[in-house]
C-alpha cells in the first residue's frame, strides 16, 4: 500500500484527481469509478475542472467507460441523496467532453437483481476496471460491502449496516428508510489495476489503522486492500494520525 498524506481535504482531491486524470490520459481505453458522498466530491470536481481544462485528460476522457460503484435500494437518479445524482450533478453533466460510455446503477429497478446483471456485465464487457477509487465507510465498508461480506462476490444486493443507516441520515432531508444497497463487489475492487482509497477527518483515524494495520477480515472489508498489488491510500493529516 502506498500512503500519501495530505496537509487538508483540498490538497487530498486534487492529489486522487491528478492520479486519475493520469490513468484517463494514458493511451487506449478506460473503466473507472468513482464513489459518491461527501469524501469524493473535492476530488471530483477537480477532476471536472481538468477534463475541462482540454489536453491529454479531455482527449482520454472519450476513450474512458465509467460506471457508478454503488446505489441506495429505492433511490432513483432524481433523488436528492442519490449516488446516480450525485454522478450526474458533479460529474457528468459538468464534463464538457463526454466519456466514451457511462453505466448508471438504478435503485428503483423493478428487478434488482437484473439490475446486478446490468452492472457485471458492463464491467465483464469493458473491464477490469482501471482505477477504482473509493471512501471508507466508519465500519470499514467500500461501496457498501459492509461487515462480513463476500469477499468473492461481484454485484449484489446487502443489507445496509446499523452503521451506514446512521451516518446516511447526513445525506437526506428528510428520514428515509432505506434499507439495502447495490454494489459493485469486492471481486471488482480486487480486479482493478489500481485502487485508490481517500479519506479526511480525524473520524476516520480508527478504521483506516484496523483496516490497512489490523489482520485481513471481512469484518472490516477495506482490510482486503492489504492484498491488492496497486494500491494508493490518500488521506489528510487528520485521518492519517494512527497510520
Ligand atoms: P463519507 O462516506 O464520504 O460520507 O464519509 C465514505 C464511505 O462510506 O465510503
């Protein structure tokens, strides 16, 4: 694992932006994801900002595929709190040069787990994914595989932990109740040819030191990037302080 600390949230996104706009500039074609939520959305909007900019990055963006990681069960991409929404407001509809493909997880499909089929095939067809960035969940969760999940599963549906329910509340106006999650899996985090995972805030101290100095557990699933050979670990000050 390589670690990059940060002196503030800023510099984290620019840094994980800078990293992705490299792997989008390379030649040939792409997959990348990015997750939704408070923690990427510095680092989204650079990347916005450097696609836009034109160049190498704007020129790459129409040979790169990306698809969404993860989604609310009973979200669609018009609700507030939404990660398709989140994709769409921060990401999509701001890129002046389009990507080449782009796969959107619904949470209100009538068949989730059709809606599972759509998003491995997408990856089967397109991937491995070439950059999978991701958050940390305060229970260690990536996407949402939360705790005790299967470490060899692809797409799938999972009960939301008790942990998630309460730290979403921050993502809604109102109380919803929502229950389950869509996901890539851990299969697709573990087949990418690079990973990398930001994280800020001194909230984030305790589950970053169990998952990347603690054993390799699905009761703490971020602990599996210890096994990944390409990955990049970000963070600011703040989070990296039991590292
Ligand atoms: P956060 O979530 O950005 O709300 O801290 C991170 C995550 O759950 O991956």
């Amino acid at each position: 694992m390589n670690l990059i600390v940060c002196k503030n949230y800023e510099e984290m996104s620019l840094t994980a932006a800078a990293q992705a706009a490299d792997i989008v500039s390379a030649p040939g074609e792409h997959l990348i994801s990015f997750p939704g939520g408070d923690t990427p959305l510095g680092m989204v909007r650079e990347f916005s900002r450097l696609v836009n900019k034109g160049g190498g990055v704007a020129e790459g963006i129409s040979r790169t595929r990306y698809v969404q990681l993860d989604e609310w069960v009973g979200l669609g991409a018009e609700d507030a709190g939404s990660c398709a929404r989140f994709n769409q407001e921060n990401l999509l509809n701001n890129l002046r040069h389009p990507f080449l493909g782009v796969h959107l997880i619904d949470g209100l499909a009538a068949s989730l787990e059709a809606e599972c089929g759509r998003l491995n095939a997408f990856i089967d067809r397109h991937g491995p994914l070439d950059l999978s960035v991701l958050g940390i969940g305060l229970n260690g969760h990536l996407g949402f595989n939360e705790e005790g999940v299967d470490f060899e599963k692809t797409a799938h549906i999972i009960p939301l932990s008790e942990t998630t329910k309460k730290v979403m509340r921050k993502y809604f106006d109102r109380d919803r109740d929502l229950e389950y999650g869509i996901t890539q899996g851990i299969r697709h985090i573990m087949a990418a040819k690079k990973v990398i995972l930001i994280a800020n805030g001194a909230h984030k101290a305790a589950i970053l030191k169990r998952a990347f100095t603690g054993p390799v557990t699905n009761a703490v699933p971020a602990s599996i990037l210890q096994r990944h050979g390409n990955c990049t670990v970000i963070v600011d000050r703040d989070a990296a302080v039991e590292l």
